[in-house]
C-alpha cells in the first residue's frame, strides 16, 4: 500500500514520520526549506517525554510519481484544491482520499473534484513545526477521527493499525466533525482575536469563550447536527491544555502567514439561518488585522 500525506506541517509532518517509523510506504509532500531540511536530515518529532528521527522520503508536489492507494491531506484549508489538483494524476478509482484540514465541508469540496473514494475526517493534535525539520507535539491528544464507504474506511484504518496511531471510526462522521470544528473554530477566532493561547483565553475570556461556543452549537444545529453538549466539554478542554497551547491560526496571525479566516470563522459569521454576532463582531475585526 502505497501512501501520500501532502503536507508536512504539524498534523501531516508528525503523521508521515509515524507512518515511516512503522515502515510504510509513504511520500511526503512539502514545500520550502522545511522540505529541504527534511530531504538533507529527516523529520525529527519533539514530543512531551520524547524526541524521534526518522528519514522520510519528502518532495515537492510537483515531483510526484507512480499511483498512491492512499492520500492524506494535511495542508491548510485555503491550500486544498490545489492540493488535490497536484496529485489527482496520481490517483486511480479505488484511492481513497481525505482531508484532515480545519473545516466541515472538505469531504464535500472534494467530492465535487473526484470520483475516488473520498472520506470526510478530522484529527486531534495540538503540534507545529518548530523550526525546519522539526516537529513539536505537545500533551497526549491524538485522535483522527474519519468515516464514509466502508472498504475505504477499512483501509484507512489498517493505516493507522500499523502505525499504532489512535483512530476512531463513528457512525454519525458529520456530527463527529462538528464536535470538532466547535472547538477549533471558537478557540481559534478567541485566540487570534485576543493575541493569547487557550489557557489564557480560558481563564480571562471565559464569558465570550462560552457565548462564542453556543453560536457555533446554534449553526450546527441549523444543518441538523446538535453539539450543544460540547460546548461545556469544549471549555473543560481548553482547561486542560497546556499553559503555553495555542491554535495554528493564532500562531499563523503571529508570523504573519495566511490564516484559516474563512474556514474557521467566516464559516460561522457569514451563516444566514442564525444571527451569530460575537463571530460577527470577531471576524470582521480580524479580517480588517489582514488588510
């Protein structure tokens, strides 16, 4: 089984090097001198207890070849078509593909694309690239969380077996998105918004972090989808999470790099079935940082 992770940032970096650890057949797709640094030395993985090395066959996406059973889309939002559109020469019928990118409607965006199996999924990892070549991970969350056709289900799954990667397979995947899109889409825009990690926005926001938590549950439940019991286990989260933890849009905002606006807060503030005015208010204010 042949596999590709486009992507080599903190979700698809630490997921490439797992699966060339467990001896897999796996190229990695990356860009700039993070790519370079990987290509001269390895990937080397930092977490809590521990650090790693492993070498991992990493390219430019244009340098692809051969068929690839299996693609795995770490790349922000904003990069996924594109994205697709590198690889999908190198895709036949039975690929399965998925996306792990902030967001819940990646699967359906690349449905329109494709007649490969698409899955629809998301992950749970608090990781960044440190500097090039270095990936850090911080505290024990790790979940990817997918479903859709269920040969293509198996199939991923057997991915993750091998590598000893934690995966869960719900029937309700739609749902299961939503529980984490509240998560990221509200501690996102929260931190981004007030220039300060989870932790702290926990502890001096909590108000707004509620209010911004319920707005997102009342959108979800506009489609059919009703997390307003994670709004409550979204704050007890953010709680728990290291002092220093922070989201990929915050720290995006701070090194001055596109950010994930659109999918993560614009997805909300723009919603025409309910007034969303915190998300409202939130986005607008960071969309005016960018300008």
């Amino acid at each position: 089984m042949r596999v590709a992770v486009v992507g080599l940032g903190g979700v698809g970096g630490y997921l490439a090097a797992s699966f060339a650890k467990a001896g897999i057949d796996v190229v990695g797709f990356g860009r700039g001198e993070h790519l370079r640094e990987i290509q001269k030395q390895g990937i080397k993985i930092v977490e809590d207890q521990q650090e790693w090395h492993v070498d991992l066959d990493a390219r430019e996406l244009r340098e692809a070849e051969g068929i690839f059973d299996i693609v795995l889309f770490c790349v922000k939002s904003y990069d996924l078509l594109e994205s697709y559109e590198g690889i999908k020469s190198y895709l036949r019928e039975d690929s399965v593909v998925i996306s792990f990118s902030n967001g819940v409607d990646n699967g359906e965006r690349l449905r329109k694309l494709s007649d490969v199996k698409v899955l629809d999924g998301a992950i749970y990892i608090l990781s960044h690239i440190d500097k090039p070549r270095v990936i850090r991970k911080k505290g024990k969350v790790f979940a990817a969380v997918f479903g859709g056709e269920s040969s293509a289900v198996e199939k991923l799954a057997s991915l993750f077996e091998k590598a000893e990667l934690r995966y869960k397979t719900p029937e309700d995947i739609k749902k299961a998105l939503w529980k984490k899109y509240i998560f990221i889409s509200a501690f996102a825009t929260l931190t981004s918004y007030y220039d300060k990690p989870i932790a702290a926005v926990y502890k001096e926001h909590q108000d707004e972090a509620k209010k911004l938590l319920r707005e997102i549950a009342a959108v979800a439940k506009s489609e059919g989808i009703d997390i307003e019991d994670e709004v409550q286990k979204a704050l007890d989260t953010a709680s728990k999470l290291p002092s220093d933890a922070s989201t990929s849009m915050h720290l995006d905002f701070q090194n001055y790099k596109p950010v994930e606006l659109e999918s993560l807060s614009a997805y909300i503030a723009k919603n025409k079935t309910v007034t969303t005015p915190l998300m409202q208010k939130m986005y607008e204010e960071l969309s005016a940082k960018l300008r």
